[in-house]
C-alpha cells in the first residue's frame, strides 16, 4: 500500500473509532514522553537514559515507515541524541492532532514540526504505542511531508513554522 493512501486509511480509522472504541488521550505516558522531549530539544538540555527509562521499557523499539530505527532504551538514547546534535530544531505538536487511547495502546495522528539548516518542514505521522505496565514497548509511526496549504493541520503547522 503506498504511504499517502495508508495514511488517508489510518487518519480515518481515528477519526471514526475514537469516539467508539476509548477515551481520547490527554495525559497518557505517550504525551507526557513527548512533552519531556520538546522540553529537552527547545532547551538544549542533552537526552539521556534516566529520562527515556521513565516512559519506556528496557527493550523498547522504535520504528519509522516500518524499519526499526532504535531497540532498547541505549539506542533509543543515542538516537535522539544524534539528532539533538545535528541542530535540527524539531517538535512534536501537543496536543496530538487525534488520539485515543485502550488499556495497553495508544493511538495517534499528529504533526512533526522542524528547522534544519534554516529549513522549515512538516510533517504528518500516524501511527501507535504499545504498552506493558505503563510503559512504551514499542512506537510504530508512519510520516508523511505536509505541504502548506494542502489541508486545515498543514495550515497550523506551517502557521507556526
């Protein structure tokens, strides 16, 4: 399935069975992960184990477009720290576009914002959390540039870019 229709399928899988399936995510361990996050990435202030332990279990994976870009709470570590050095300003924008949450998953459509080397960028991620004991064991996300003026969510985005 290609990316653009896969989101389109997912952005409506939230939108419909949100308000049926769960309650809508506010504080859940996923929003509090990424508030920590923006925090660190605006302040400058170096990621480190102790931070991503708090949110996520020893083994936790991350995966982008289905490859999986960090397992375990060091690589997790590292990865966002080699971002974190690049430069790049990025930021997650909270709250989330749509969420909602079941008792061991979370479920999002939301905007990633970012600058690197002076450049403005968008983009748009769909995608998953799940959970053991309340904490992140994996997050699955699928992203997708925004174009300005393409849709009411690239409007906010590129409003504040």
């Amino acid at each position: 399935m290609k990316k653009p229709l896969f989101l389109t399928a997912i952005a409506a899988l939230l939108v419909t069975a949100a308000p049926v399936l769960a309650k809508p995510a506010q504080a859940d361990v996923l929003t509090r992960m990424f508030t920590w996050w923006n925090g660190r990435m605006a302040s400058h202030q170096p990621f480190d184990r102790a931070g991503f332990a708090r949110f996520f279990t020893d083994d936790a994976v991350l995966r982008i477009d289905g490859v999986a870009v960090a397992s375990g709470i060091d690589a997790l570590t590292a990865h966002f720290q080699k971002i974190q050095s690049s430069g790049a300003e990025v930021e997650i924008v909270l709250p989330f576009a749509r969420s909602f949450t079941t008792p061991d998953h979370i479920y999002t459509y939301h905007v990633i914002r970012s600058r690197r080397a002076g450049v403005a960028s968008c983009l748009l991620a769909a995608g998953h959390a799940d959970l053991t004991g309340g904490r992140i064991r994996e997050v699955s996300l699928v992203r997708s540039p925004i174009k300005p003026q393409s849709s009411p969510i690239a409007d906010a985005c590129w409003a504040n870019t």
